[in-house]
C-alpha cells in the first residue's frame, strides 16, 4: 500500500482523513500545517507516495506545497489539494500549480478513495 502525506491544519480533518486512508492499508504521515509539510519534504528523497494539502493553512499554504513539490528533483508525487472554498479561480490556480486532483470539504470517504487510487494506479 502506498504512504500518503496529509498537510492539513484542522485537526478533526486530519484525523477523518487518516482513519479514511488507513482503514484502506495506507501508511500516513500527518502535518498539522504548512511549514512542517514544507519539512517533511526537504529529504532528499520524500518517501511518500502521495500528497493531499489544503490550500488554506498558516505558516504555509497548499500551494506553497505543490510548488515544493514541482521543484524537487527525482520522482514527482501527486498532489491533491482540499478547500472548503469551492471558488473556481482557486482550483484553476492549483491546476495550474500541477495538483493533480482537487477535492472540497466536507471530504466524502468514498470520493477520497476513488481519487487517492485513481492517482496511484497511474504513477
């Protein structure tokens, strides 16, 4: 199963989508905001497999993450990235960024499944 990076600042959050993911066999790595999702991926070589960040967090935000990301040398990991804002011009902005998947708060666990092994199944 894969390991997955959740950077999300609500604690209720990180907790439903970890017990979501891990129920499913996945290994998950929680950050409760930007900043130490923004650490955990300045190994050399990040171990997860995918990223799922909201957007809207303190210290640093979820783009900040995807652009992290799309820097880094060596494999690229999918992003996904969550709101509770459902504005266009947010989603478009993270597209643009190289998310690979958007989801909107409140996180439906069937939806969130599909998408997370959708994402691995083709990287």
């Amino acid at each position: 199963m894969a390991h997955i990076l959740v950077v999300e600042d609500n604690e209720i959050m990180q907790k439903l989508v970890a017990a979501i993911l891990e129920r499913e066999g996945h290994t998950v790595t929680v950050a409760p905001n930007g900043k130490e999702g923004l650490d955990l991926l300045s190994v050399p070589e990040p171990p997860y497999d995918l990223i799922i960040a909201d957007i809207m967090m303190p210290y640093a935000n979820g783009f900040e993450i995807l652009n992290k990301v799309n820097k880094s040398e060596g494999r690229r990991i999918p992003v996904i990235i969550v709101s509770n804002l459902s504005n266009e011009q947010m989603v478009l902005e993270g597209f643009q960024l190289g998310a690979a998947d958007y989801v909107t708060k409140p996180i439906m666990a069937g939806e969130l499944l599909l998408r997370v092994k959708r994402l691995l199944n083709s990287h």
